[in-house]
C-alpha cells in the first residue's frame, strides 16, 4: 500500500512537472513570436528615420543649389521634423515575469531578454523624452516664425509645412544647423536600434532552439 501512495505521488509530480513544461514552452513561443514582431517594427523605425533624413537631405541640397520652391518641399519641410522612437510589445514578456523567470535556466536567454525589455526600453523612454525636449523646446519656437503652420505627425506627412520667406530660409543658419542636428540624431538613433536589432535576431535564434529540444 505504502509502495502503491509513493507511485501515485510520482505519477502527480511527472503529471504537475509536465504541465509546468507545456506552459513554460507556450510562454517561450509566446516571446518568440513577439521578438519576431517587433524586429519588423524595429526594422520599419529605422527606415521612418532614413525618411526623415532623406527630407533633411534634400532641404539643405534644394538650398545649396539655390533651387526655386516647390511644393513637395512643403512634404520634406514637415517630414524632417518626424522622429521614431524604438517601441517593443511587453505583453508577452510581463506574463513570463509573473510566470518567474527562473525557468529560463539558459542564461544567454534570460539575461538578454531582460537587457532588452528593461534596460533597452527604459533607455529608448529616455532618448524619446530628451527628443521630444530638444524639439518643443527649441526647435519648435524657431519653426514657428519660419512657417505658416508646424504640421507634426509621427506615422504620416499630411500636408507639409509651408515657409514664409523661402527665399529667406535659404540662407537661415539656425535652420540649416537644425536641419544637420536632425540628422545627426537620426543617425546616432538608428546605430543604436542596429544594434539592437542585431542582439533581437541573435535572441530569437536562441530562442527558437529552446523552444525545439524542449518540443523533443
């Protein structure tokens, strides 16, 4: 009887043990697949700040060649003042936190996936936020005496942004060092989300091999 008790408690631990496993591996899918969305959402940030760039680009070359105005430069006017910031999904994340992250006993997993989703993001918060200073304000006062209207939408150029005095704006300074400071952060911005990205793949790589010997 006693052999009988001490068989049934095995087969329960195996049971409960098993189960634990199964979640465990559906929490590791989970992560996976939101880090194979978010390297797609990183990977379009960096393009929406090659954009950005590219409309800085084709202002101070518009200037340097002296060029008459026209009106897709109203487009580039607005579109040089967008920035994207570095926005992950933690829904799948914050499950495994509440799961306990002890489970991921492999560290070269446990330890980039927190490096990621707490030093990364908090450090994108800090990069938005000293952005989003920098432009309201010093560059949006300065913007405000340059054109009609200061038109800023993060996902779209609407409409553009129409200077007074274009033939002025050529020869402004202060918005041509704008113009270069922007694309100095969008550089210095995008090396970083690289960078990112680069540790993201070698994650998810990581990843998807746990995910497949635990599946065995």
């Amino acid at each position: 009887m006693v052999i009988g008790i001490l068989i049934a408690l095995q087969i329960n631990n195996w049971n409960e043990l098993r189960k634990k496993g199964i979640e465990e591996t559906r929490l590791l899918q989970s992560m996976r697949q939101a880090m194979l969305d978010d390297i797609e959402q990183v990977e379009f940030y960096i393009r929406g700040n090659d954009m950005v760039k590219h409309s800085c680009e084709i202002i101070l070359d518009a200037f340097d060649r002296d060029l008459p105005y026209h009106d897709s430069l109203a487009i580039h006017f607005e579109q040089a003042n967008q920035w994207w910031k570095m926005i992950l999904s933690t829904h799948a994340y914050e499950r495994a936190k509440e799961h306990g992250l002890d489970f991921i006993k492999d560290d070269s997993i446990r330890v980039p996936l927190i490096f990621l989703y707490e030093g990364q993001l908090s450090y994108a918060e800090t990069l938005d936020e000293r952005q989003a200073m920098y432009y309201y304000q010093t560059v949006t006062p300065i913007l405000t005496d340059l054109f009609e209207s200061i038109d800023h939408h993060w996902y779209i150029a609407y409409k553009g942004n129409v200077p007074y005095d274009y033939e002025s704006l050529k020869h402004n300074q202060t918005y041509r060092n704008i113009l270069n400071t922007h694309i100095g952060n969008r550089d210095n911005y995008n090396g970083w989300m690289l960078f990112t990205l680069t540790r993201m793949n070698k994650l998810e790589k990581r990843l998807q091999k746990k995910i497949s010997l635990a599946r065995n």
